[in-house]
C-alpha cells in the first residue's frame, strides 16, 4: 500500500449532510493538495462560489493525507 493524497470537499451549511469528507481531487503531495485546497477555497473569494448541489451553499475544500501503514515481512 502506498500513502494517499486528496482534497476532500463538504458543505458549509450545518444543515446540510452532502459530501461529508468526499474524494474530490487526488494530487502527488501533501503541498500540492493544500496548494490545490486554498486555491479552490480562494475561488470562493473571487465570487466564483463553487455551490452544493443539494442546497446550494458555498463548498469548502480541505486536503487529507492518507498515510499507508507499513507492512512487515516475517
């Protein structure tokens, strides 16, 4: 197994359960998947709101680091 990078997406509304820490991007580092993150929350900035499909409010996007566990050989 090999370690995982990702930018997770969810909703900003409490009300709202859509895309509780769904897959969004896959990326090569941890750099890039926090660059990708604040890019993509910076769109937001920009008044290009990228909106939830259940209710329409603002997305928020945050990188994940999956880390493998090592795997012993007796």
């Amino acid at each position: 197994m090999s370690s995982a990078y990702k930018i997770c997406a969810s909703c900003g509304a409490s009300s709202c359960n859509y895309a509780p820490q769904q897959d969004t991007f896959g990326t090569v580092s941890h750099e890039s998947s926090f660059s990708l993150a604040l890019f993509m929350n910076g769109l937001n900035e920009l008044d290009m709101k990228i909106k939830c499909p259940q209710c329409g409010h603002r997305m928020f996007y945050y990188p994940v680091t999956w880390m493998a566990e090592p795997v012993h050989h007796d």
